[in-house]
C-alpha cells in the first residue's frame, strides 16, 4: 500500500507522540524514584543522627551511673551504669548498617568503637579502684583527667560525623531538587511538543476531511453536470433531429425550385428563393454548431480521421457556401503543395471550415472577395480564409473563441457567437492550431494549422 505524503505526516507525528509520552513516562518514573529515595535518605540521615545523639547519651548517662557510684557508693547507681553500658553495642550495630555505604564514615565508626571502648575501660578501672580501696584520690582522678579527654574526642568525632552527614544530605537534597527541576522542564517541554504534534495532527485529519468533503461535493457535481450534459446532449440530438427534416425539404424544394424557374424567371425575381433557401442553410448550421459544441461538452465529439481528397473537398464546400453569398461575393478557390490527400475527419474539417467561411461572408456585408487557400505538405495541411469585411477589435481577439462572443463593431448583422466555439472544439480533437489576423475596417485573415501525425 502506498502512503500519501499527508499519510506518512500523520503516521510519523503519532510515532513521535508516543516515543514523547514514552519519554515522558519514563522522566516521570525517575522523578518519583528520586523523591522517593531522597525522602529514604533524609530518613535515613535523621536515623544517623539520632543513633549518634543516643550514642552520647548513653555515654553520659553511663558516666552519670559511675560518678554516682563512686560519690555516694550507691549500688543503684552502679546497676544503672550497666544498664546503660549494654546499651551501647545496638546503637553501633546499627549507627553501622545505617552507614555500610560510606567508607569515611566506616572508619570514623571504628574509631569511635575504639575510643568508646576505651572510655569504658576506663570507667571499669574506675569502678574496680573504688571497689578496692575507696579511699585512694590520686588514680582516680588521673583516670577521671584520662576520661574527659576521651569524652571530648569522642564528642569532637560525633560533631564530625553529624557534620558529614547533613553536609552529604544537604548535597543530595540540592543535587536531586535540581535533577527533579530539570525533568520537571522535560516533561513539560515534551507535554508541550505532544500537544503541539496532536495539534497538527487534527489539523492534518480535519484538512484531509474537509478535502474528502469538498471531493465527494465536486465528484457529486460532476455526476449531475455530466447527468445535465447528457440530457443536453439528448435534447439538442432531439431538436436538431426534428427540425433537420423541415429545414431539409425547404432546401431541397428551394434548389428544385431554382432549377425549374431558373430558365423561366431572372434572377432579380428569384431573390425571395434565395433568401428561404440561404435562411433554411443558416439555421441548419445552426443547428448542427449548437449539437457540435453539446457533444464536445458532453465528452461524446470524436476525430476519426481517414483519407481525403483535399482538393474536391474543398471545392464541394465552396458550392455549398455559395447560396449564403447572396450574389455580392466573388469565393476563390486557391491550392498550393504537393500533396492531394490528407487524413483528417471530414465532419469535423467540414465545420471549421464552414463557419469561418460563414463568418467571412456574414460580417462582409458590402460584399468584397473571400479568399480560401490550401496549403498541403506532408506533415502539415494549412488553410487560410481571408475577406475584406468590418474586421475584429483588439480587445475582442482576446475571448474570441469562447461561446457568445461578437466584436462590439458588428451593429445589426445577426448572429450567435457560436461559430468560432466550435471551430476551436474541432480543432483541438485534431490537435491543430488556429491564428487570427484583422483591423477594423480593413479585413480578416484566419489561419488554420493541422498536424499530418496519422498515416
């Protein structure tokens, strides 16, 4: 199946569309994952803080529990020192698979495991010289001077730890609110280009709609103007079939007429047969150029060349024409050329031919002589029809050979306008040409060009 161009348009914006929403999706997706893994990691980094303050507190409690031990020999204070002392080891197994991903924080955990361990060798020192001797000062208080040294370096590397952690969460808030502000940018770039691409996408459907409309409107007019050129065609085959029957008896009584008065009568007395039997020719002419040019409109005008005697053709449409000339115009006849024959379609010749002859003598009303020449060659056959009557304006030349067209100099000399239409309709189903040369007043010369193609 070949797509059209509009086709692929549309096929490829939805590709778009969907690779965009995919897009889309996808950035979504990752927006949420990080939201979701930087509240895990605030929560997380609360939770280290919160084991690291427990830490401390469990150590300050347990200092508490061995001076009151050591001031007041106060067994209670001495049990409340071991409770809190167990207390420690969870807090650093946890502080522990809190941080398993940071290595910096691993180390200083093992350091504080060391220095806590350290503080509680001391205490039990501590614990253990008071239990022997309760009187001795001196140790005890190197062994206090060794304890808050250790205290503070562990309360240094705590701060440190706490530090580097909200220093790291800060990072990862900032770095991942400036990953979701990029994404969020994306995502509404990529929204902004789907709609734009759906948006031209309905413009292509509805265009492609409003096109189908107005082929299925043109397609449906076509069929009523063809309809209505049929009817046309079949009322002019009609008219011209009823009113060819009368016109030819006129004409044929006119001629018989003629030729029985002819010897008996002048020709002065023989002017009213004249006139019926030129009228009965005009208006089958008539006739016959309206049917021409409903055939040619209804597609149903054929050339069906064959091979003519050019010569007594012409000669023969000379003696028809001159019954139109009333007497007042001398028709010469004039061949030029090698050739005799020629493939043309008779009919057709026959109403060029005819109607520029008519038109010669119609619109030479002070008489004057026409001129029909013939030129045959192998490949081109030219005629050209010339008279000395009223001429054609400049302007007129232009839409000469459309139906109704008449020069505005023609005054009261009848006629319909329809002559030149069809010797252009006939003319182009020879695929011949047609030139026209005339001033006002001083004659017109038409020339006719058709090709010898067939043969």
């Amino acid at each position: 199946m070949k797509w059209s161009l509009e086709g692929k348009w549309i096929a490829t914006g939805f590709g778009l569309v969907m690779t965009l929403m995919g897009g889309i999706s996808f950035i979504s997706y990752q927006n949420a994952t990080r939201l979701a893994e930087s509240a895990s990691q605030v929560r997380q980094t609360h939770e280290v803080l919160e084991t690291l303050l427990g830490i401390l507190s469990a150590l300050n409690e347990s200092e508490a529990g061995r001076r009151g031990y050591i001031l007041f020999n106060d067994r209670s204070e001495l049990e409340r020192y071991n409770r809190t002392v167990q207390l420690i080891d969870p807090k650093l197994s946890r502080l522990q698979a809190l941080i398993t991903q940071d290595k910096a924080q691993q180390q200083q955990l093992e350091a504080l495991r060391k220095l806590i361990a350290q503080r509680l060798d001391l205490a039990q020192q501590s614990i253990r010289l008071h239990q022997k001797d309760a009187t001795v000062r001196s140790t005890q208080t190197a062994l206090m001077v060794a304890s808050t040294r250790n205290r503070q370096t562990i309360q240094s590397l705590v701060d440190a730890m706490q530090q580097q952690e909200q220093q790291a969460l800060e990072r990862s808030v900032s770095q991942s609110q400036a990953n979701i502000k990029l994404r969020m940018l994306l995502e509404f770039l990529g929204t902004f280009l789907t709609f734009l691409i759906l948006s031209s996408i309905f413009a292509l459907l509805y265009r492609q709609m409003v096109k189908r409309q107005q082929a299925e409107v043109l397609q449906q007019k076509m069929v009523q103007e063809k309809e209505l050129s049929d009817l046309k065609l079949q009322f002019f085959s009609m008219v011209s079939h009823e009113f060819r029957t009368p016109l030819s008896s006129i004409v044929g009584s006119a001629q018989i007429l003629d030729e029985t008065l002819y010897p008996l009568v002048g020709k002065q007395k023989l002017k009213s047969l004249y006139r019926i039997r030129s009228a009965a020719q005009v208006m089958t002419q008539l006739l016959s150029d309206i049917l021409t040019l409903a055939r040619a409109d209804a597609g149903k005008l054929e050339c069906n060349p064959t091979l003519v005697e050019m010569q007594a053709f012409c000669l023969n449409l000379l003696d028809d024409m001159q019954p139109l000339s009333k007497l007042e115009h001398s028709m010469q006849f004039d061949i030029q050329g090698a050739c005799t024959y020629a493939y043309v379609d008779e009919k057709l010749l026959y109403s060029i031919l005819s109607n520029l002859l008519s038109n010669a003598i119609k619109y030479s009303p002070n008489g004057g002589t026409i001129d029909l020449t013939l030129n045959c060659e192998p490949k081109l056959l030219t005629f050209q029809v010339k008279d000395e009557g009223i001429g054609i304006p400049t302007e007129t030349q232009k839409n000469l050979y459309e139906p109704f067209r008449r020069g505005r100099n023609v005054g009261g000399i009848l006629g319909t306008g329809l002559g030149l239409a069809v010797v252009k309709k006939c003319l182009d189903l020879h695929h011949g040409d047609i030139a026209v040369e005339s001033q006002v007043d001083g004659g017109t010369t038409f020339t006719v060009k058709i090709p010898q193609e067939i043969g």
